[in-house]
C-alpha cells in the first residue's frame, strides 16, 4: 500500500484511500498480538514483512517484552485512529471490520491490561453512544481514576471524580457506595466537614452500605467530622 501511493503506480489508489485501510491492519495486527501477549507475555514481535518460510527462517526473531510490544502498537494506533474509517456503509458491511469506533475500544482495552486507566477511559470517551459495556466500563474507570487521585493526595481531583461515578450510577452500583465514602474523606481531609457528613449520609443510605469494606471506617469518620 505505501509502496503503491509512493510510486504512483495505481493513480485510482490515492494516499485517501490507503489511510483507512492502513488503520484497519494496524489494528488487525494490533489484536493479534494482543491475544499473544495476554497469552504468552513475551513474543516475537515482528515489523518487516517477511514474504517465504526461509526468509522467517532466516530472521529467527526474538522475544520481546510483552509491555514494550504493547505501547509500540498503541503508539502506532494513536497516529493512525484520526484516519480510520468512519463506517463503511452498513451495518452488515461494517461487520468484523475496523473503523474509529473499533479502534477505539481496542486501544482503551489494551490501555486497561497495562493499567493505564487515564488512557483508556480518553480511548473510550472518543465512541460516541457506547453501549452498555463500555459504559460499565468507563465507570469502572471513573471510580479508579479517583481512587488513583485520592491515594495521592489529590483530593478535589477524587471529589471530582468520584462526583461523576455518583452522577453515572445505576440505582444500586458499589461504585456508587464506595464513591460517596471517598467523597466524604477527601471532604474531611479538606476541612470540609458539612460536605463530609452529607455524603456519609448518603453512604449510610445506599442499600447495599452492610457489605461495604468502609463501613467501620465510615463510623469513625463520622465522629471526628
């Protein structure tokens, strides 16, 4: 594709046409050694394109860190997601295919492995009407985003936070739960002590509070506060 671009020897292949087909084996590829590296951690990672068993024979390819195979293809993903295509015209044409949206989930998948949640829930608000999944997801996220932030000191980042797990959830959700528990120490380490019992009152509210790995902690947070 590139070498046909380059020489110009299709002039009804242009470099528009090849972009989203170029991200499509990107991501292709992208998946394929995800599996390997979920399965074996560390691969050969190969980038040449080898054309006879000989030619394999020949380059003996030797593993890789799994970690640095990841990034390597998110970065290549990152460059190239902007020309995926959109869709390509129906819904049964755009199965099994990769476009924007795809991609998308891919990478906030492979972000998610490698713990890197900031990423993931970026990869993940970049799908416009996401189905239920990926909501549950991007709120699985949320909540750690502001577990991340409240464990480094970063309390009105946690408040925020953990104010949109509270304004996403379902009516009965842990994260919910456990959100309003986070929200009222981060308040309380901030001084803001009405702020603090107004979400342990909230915490104390939800019907699921019993089972909650803060429920001491909350008792004790309420009598300093």
């Amino acid at each position: 594709g590139e070498k046909m671009v380059a020489d110009g020897r299709d002039p009804s292949f242009s470099q528009s046409d090849w972009n989203p087909l170029k991200a499509e084996m990107l991501a292709l590829r992208s998946l394929y050694y995800f599996h390997l590296v979920r399965a074996y951690r560390d691969v050969p990672f190969v980038v040449e394109s080898i054309s006879t068993d000989a030619e394999a024979r020949r380059a003996n390819t030797p593993q890789t860190k799994g970690v640095v195979i990841l990034d390597s293809l998110l970065v290549e993903l990152e460059a190239t997601v902007g020309k995926a295509a959109e869709n390509y015209g129906s819904d049964q044409n755009n199965k099994g295919r990769f476009g924007k949206r795809s991609i998308h989930a891919l990478m906030a998948d492979m972000y998610l492995t490698s713990k890197n949640y900031q990423a993931a829930y970026k990869a993940l608000s970049e799908i416009q009407n996401p189905d239920t999944k990926m909501q549950d997801t991007k709120q699985y996220l949320r909540y750690q985003l502001g577990m991340d932030a409240f464990l480094q000191g970063k309390l009105q980042d946690a408040i925020e936070w953990m104010t949109q797990v509270i304004d996403h959830a379902k009516k009965t959700s842990e994260y919910k739960t456990e959100a309003y528990y986070v929200r009222a120490e981060s308040a309380y380490r901030l001084h803001q002590y009405d702020h603090c019992l107004a979400d342990l009152h909230h915490y104390e509210a939800q019907s699921d509070v019993a089972s909650s790995p803060n429920l001491i902690a909350s008792m004790y947070l309420k009598a300093y506060a």
